[in-house]
C-alpha cells in the first residue's frame, strides 16, 4: 500500500511537522519526559545542515510518512550515520523503514561511504530485530538479558545505547519490503 | 593567564569529560532539567563524526579548560555551524571562548566557509554580548525585552532562540582576546 509513497530530500520546512510527530507517533507509555528528549535530539541544525541526504516519505495527502535523518561523518572518511527515523503508526510493518534505510545506503555508497552506524536504546526491541535483519551487526557491550549487547552511558549518564554498523558491500538481506518489523523506531532515543 | 593554553582538535576520548562539564560549569538557578538537556544537545556522534574542527583548549594539568563543537554543513555550501561552547567557570572572561572562535573561523575559512551561524537561548545575555562583540549579527525576529530579536519556538516547543550569523569576510573587531564578555556561554541550550 505505502510501495508508491514518494521519497524526497529533507528541507528545513520539514522541522515543523517532523517535530510534531514527535509526540504524535510514539507511545511513551506515560513518561512526559520522553518526547522533550526526542526533541532535544533533533534541533533544527540537522534540517538545515544535513538535509541533502536526508529523506521524508509522504503520503498521497503530501503529509509527512516517514522519514530518515542521517549524515556523512566529517571526520571518518568512509562513514556515515544514521541519527533519527519514525514511520507514522499506521504505516508500520509496510517496509518503509527498509526503503528508507535502501536508499540511505545507496546515497552514502555514491559519496564513499563503506559502512553505515546508528544507536538504539535497550528498550526498543522493534529497532533492534529491525536493524538487524537488514544486515547491521550489534557492537560488543554489556550483555543484556533481551540477548543483544549494551554500551552502557553511551550518550551520557543513564543514557545506554545498543550501537549498530553495517558495511555497504552487498551483503544478502531479506525482503525487507515486506517484512513485518520495518519502522516505528526512533533510531536514537529511548 | 590562559593564553599559551594549548588548543588541539576534539577525540571521542572527550566525550566523558566534556559531559561532566555540562553539570559542573553550568549555575541552572535550581533547574534540574537544564544539564539534561545539554546532555540531549551532545551526543556522542558529534564527538566521533565532527571532531576535525571541533575543538578542546586544555589546562597546565591536561584537563578540559574549554571547548567547541561545531562543523561545515553537508548541505550548505560555504557554510559552517557553531553548536556548543564552554568555558571553565574560573578561567570566564579571559579570551578562550574568543580564541576558539577565531579558530574556527580560520578552519572553516580554509575549508570554503563564506559564514558561521549558531543560535544561544534568549535568557544567555552574556552569550548574545559575547556574539555580538565577535561581529556576528542577531537575525530578525520577534523583538525581546532584552533589546535583541528571538525566534519562538526555533528549535521546537518551548526552545525559543537568538539566532546569530557572520560573513568570514575580514571584518573589524574589538580585541576579543583582552574582553571580559568571552566564553561561559554555551551556544545552544537554555
């Protein structure tokens, strides 16, 4: 259903309704702090400085879909990262993530990149079955009882993040199209 | 005093010492918010990825005296971004947070920067004095009680900012280095 929604480079006019779903398309089950955390992780730089290859999906109402905000790394020749992603609730499981994340990777292969890294935190179990069945692999941390490692304080005290790296040689993934556990993740916040 | 303080680019090794700062350097007035959200405003990705033009001033004993974080936007060009500033409490008003500056300005200048923006919080009067005294310009907005223009809402609900730009054409400036306004500020969070 969602296969024909267009993918278009970030613009600054994109904060706005990018930051409302910031509230809007996360359940934080209670915890008022956590949309204020989302938004303090995405300030407006990132519309305006990195928007060349980052990405919003829209829907056939040209309202914001989905969307990818990631960069190449400045000083890491060769490395790009991918800070921040949400797909609206009811377009989870519809692979949008995986498109997204595709194209991502296509962009940052045109520009040199070899490998591709992002965080999660601990307590997003869809992020982490996400990311890995496109091909990430889990840093080695802290061993955590859902089965995959942590770097514990990782983004500062009390901050633990599961950290993600991906090589950009073509590496066999499932049809992540049509996968069931696409999007609905916040790359970096809890 | 400070002036033969070594300045050096930021590592990933900084991350910690530079989050114990957002703590110590900062008076919050009672706002226990405030640190956390610095903390938001830095995550380790700009410690990694933005570390060639960031940098750290040390002290005699090797320990953090200053620092700033900032980058060339991937999507602008000639354009460069100051993101977050500090200064030692004690060692306020001695020129680092203007030695930094200039050195930015003459790597970003080198790099094909024509102009840096950064943005402070309408409450850092020291900050918009410090700005102002380095010939950045404040953007048009709405007019504060402060005899200087905001933003509302700029970097999301609530996260009014100044916004401030300068050419890196030559121009005239005070001898910042001698100023009693330098540093002590932090560029982007209340």
């Amino acid at each position: 259903m969602t296969s024909g929604y267009p993918i278009r480079p970030l613009e600054e006019d994109d904060f706005l309704p990018i930051h409302r779903t910031l509230t809007a398309w996360w359940d934080d089950w209670g915890d008022p702090q956590a949309a204020n955390q989302r938004m303090l992780l995405l300030p407006r730089l990132f519309f305006q400085h990195f928007a060349d290859i980052s990405m919003v999906v829209t829907d056939p109402r040209d309202e914001v879909a989905a969307y990818l905000i990631g960069f190449m790394s400045q000083s890491r020749a060769g490395q790009a990262y991918i800070h921040f992603v949400g797909v609206h609730p009811d377009l989870r499981g519809h692979g949008l993530g995986g498109r997204l994340y595709r194209r991502f990777f296509e962009l940052c292969a045109s520009r040199g990149a070899t490998r591709v890294s992002c965080v999660t935190s601990p307590g997003n179990i869809r992020s982490i079955g996400f990311h890995r069945a496109l091909g990430f692999e889990v840093a080695t941390g802290r061993p955590h009882s859902g089965g995959f490692d942590v770097q514990p304080d990782y983004d500062g005290k009390g901050l633990d993040r599961v950290c993600f790296v991906r090589s950009l040689e073509p590496i066999a993934t499932p049809d992540i199209e049509k996968s069931t556990s696409g999007g609905g993740h916040d790359v970096s916040a809890p």
